[in-house]
C-alpha cells in the first residue's frame, strides 16, 4: 500500500451514541479533477495515538473503476479531519 496522508472531504454518519461510520469522501490526486469514493465495507477500526493526537484508523473496502481496492482513512479527533492515509 501506498502511503498518502492527504485530507480528504468526507461525508459520515454519527449515530446518538458516538459511533462515526464513512460513508464516501472526496479527494484530488495533483492535476486532475476531484473524485468522490464511495464506501461499500468498513473492514476494520481501531484508535491509535500518535505523539499524544488520537487517530481513529479505518481499514475501507471500495470499489474504483470496477476494480476492488482497499484504502486506510484516518479521523484525527481533535481537529474532526479526516486523512486518506494508504491506498
């Protein structure tokens, strides 16, 4: 996997109880038009802390172009940004 740590736009459902959940997200690769991704599977989530900053670190299954393809997003909760982190 390659790794990108790009901010990404996301649009996610938080449920009353605190659970965020991805839904599709919006990013440009350097000169080209944006693209908006949508989420079909949530594989795995988990919290990280990295140098004190709390990440919650999602594991994605997508499908781009027809063809199935895994991405890492993370939400950085104390800023509420959301990073497109592998793909």
């Amino acid at each position: 996997m390659k790794v990108l740590m790009k901010s990404v736009d996301m649009i996610c459902f938080n449920s009353s109880e605190g659970v965020i959940t991805p839904i599709k997200f919006r990013y440009r690769e350097e000169g080209q038009e944006p693209r908006v991704i949508r989420i079909d599977r949530i594989i795995d989530k988990k919290e990280e802390k990295i140098a004190g900053n709390r990440m919650l670190v999602y594991t994605l299954l997508t499908t781009v172009d027809g063809i199935e393809r895994i991405f890492e997003m993370k939400y950085e909760i104390q800023t509420f940004k959301w990073y497109l982190y592998k793909i």
